[in-house]
C-alpha cells in the first residue's frame, strides 16, 4: 500500500512500535474495510510508542489498536497494516480502520495541522481502499453510543471533509480565473465559464442543456459523460466544466474563441 500522502508528513512505525510475545491480531483483505473510525487519545499528549505499551503492557492487547496516530503537528505515524483487524471498536473492528488524533478533546480542540492530516489522510486512503466508503467517529458504533469519543462534533467533521474533497478535485486557484461568456448561435448563454491556462472552461450541464445535449453523472468512476463521450471535466462547488473544445466536440457544435470580447462562440445544431 502507497502512502506518500501529497501535503503530509507520514512516519512509518510498524515495525519499531511494541507488540505482545505471543498474541496476534487477525487478518482480513483491503476490501473488507468498510469505514475510518476516529478516536481521540483521551490523553492531552502522547505518542504511538506510549499508546502501544498502554495497550500491550496494561491491556494484554497483540499491539496498538490503531491503524493511524495524528500528532498535533499534522504528523500521520502509521502504526498497522490495513488488514489488521485490530481492537478499537469493539464488534465493528473487522470492517473498521482506526485513526486516532493526539489530544483529550473533552477540554482541548484538535489542532489545524491534525484535522488537515485527517482529511489528507482519509481522501488518500479512499482511493486506495474504494470499499472504506463511511467515516465515523468512535460514538457511532454500534454500542458505543456512551463513549465520548472522538469528543468533536462528527458532522462538522464530515461537513469540512467534503469540502476539502470539493477542493482537491477542483484544483483551480480561483483568483487565476478569468470569466469568459458563452454564445450558441449568436445568443448569449446565462451561464459563463472562465479561462485557466489559456484553456476555456465551460459549465458542462448548463451548455448541453442549452444544446440538447444528453448528460450522464457516473458515479462510480465521478466521471461525466456528454453524448457518451467522456470529458476531462473539472468539479468546482458541485458544478462539472470541461475545456470549451471538448464539450463542443462531444455536441456537435463549431466552437470559436472571440479574444477581444473574451467569447466562447458555438454553432451548430441545436436539439430541443
Ligand atoms: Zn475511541
């Protein structure tokens, strides 16, 4: 498994972190993970060398119980292999990844930098693992509803986390982007796009709608699809644009750049 995580600092610590003489966790397969659990440590500091005597000398466990630990200075120590099935949450732990960020969040906050490697490191291992689809915190395991772990609200977790997603597959500096409007047959169209790197962008759904273009949303893959033609899209808050050549290639349409009047002209046959 990759983890060269773009933006953070990942330590690999399997191997160096106490385990127990003769206990060993289970196995299960990369796919059998299914979501991240987020714990906090419950401790105002610590390491993963402290957690994993903790849980080995004190407990009696194999080896730590989670997969990652977050310092509070965004640093992600790796700390299992996927496919151990390690105990942090109880009946789930077979179907469960464990992510623990440093800190006692009854009284303290997480930090930036640890909530920025969460989403970091979430976002990496969801392309790895496709399966690992949910992201709870400890409380909302079956059975765990006492625990007041991770002790931060979830749904600002999760609300944040999407945001972060929108951003990184959106990749574009906003300020760089120059608006260009759009014409079909001589008409202005309500929506515009903009220019990135000398590239017109235009609001896929918008202009195949103006077109009578048929839109597909391809879930599986995020890809969208115009006239079955799969386009190098961009999705920027919830919208898809694609480069203006490759939208109008996929409608049929003759596209031409107006630089003067910064206008993306399309012709062609319009369905209705
Ligand atoms: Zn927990």
């Amino acid at each position: 498994m990759n983890m060269t995580i773009p933006g953070a600092h990942v330590i690999d610590v399997r191997t160096s972190l106490p385990r127990h003489k003769t206990l060993k966790y289970g196995r299960r397969k990369p796919s059998d993970i299914r979501s991240a659990a987020l714990h906090h440590s419950a401790t105002k500091s610590g390491s993963p060398e402290a957690f994993a005597r903790y849980h080995v000398g004190t407990n009696g466990w194999p080896g730590i119980a989670y997969h990652f630990v977050i310092q509070k200075d965004g640093t992600i120590y790796w700390c299992n292999d996927l496919e151990t099935i390690s105990y942090h949450v109880g009946n789930s732990n077979r179907h469960a990844l464990g992510i623990c960020l440093v800190g006692d969040f009854r009284t303290q906050q997480p930090t930036a930098a640890q909530l920025d490697a969460a989403n970091r490191l979430i976002q990496h291992l969801q392309v790895q693992i496709p399966t690992m689809k949910q992201v709870f915190g400890h409380q909302e395991y079956p059975g765990y509803a006492w625990k007041n772990c991770p002790a931060f609200p979830m749904g600002t977790f999760r609300t944040n986390y999407s945001q972060f997603l929108q951003k990184a597959v959106g990749k574009v500096d906003k300020p760089k982007q120059i608006p260009v409007a759009i014409s079909l047959n001589g008409s202005l169209l309500s929506v515009t796009g903009f220019l990135q790197d000398g590239v017109s962008m235009l609001p896929v759904r918008a202009v195949a709608n103006a077109a009578g273009g048929k839109v597909e949303w391809i879930e599986q893959t995020k890809d969208v699809r115009v006239n079955g033609m799969d386009l190098n899209e961009k999705v920027i808050d919830g919208s898809a644009y694609a480069p203006a050549r490759e939208l109008a290639a996929a409608l049929c349409l003759q596209v031409e750049w107006d630089g003067p009047n910064k206008t993306v002209k399309l012709r062609g046959d319009v369905k209705s």
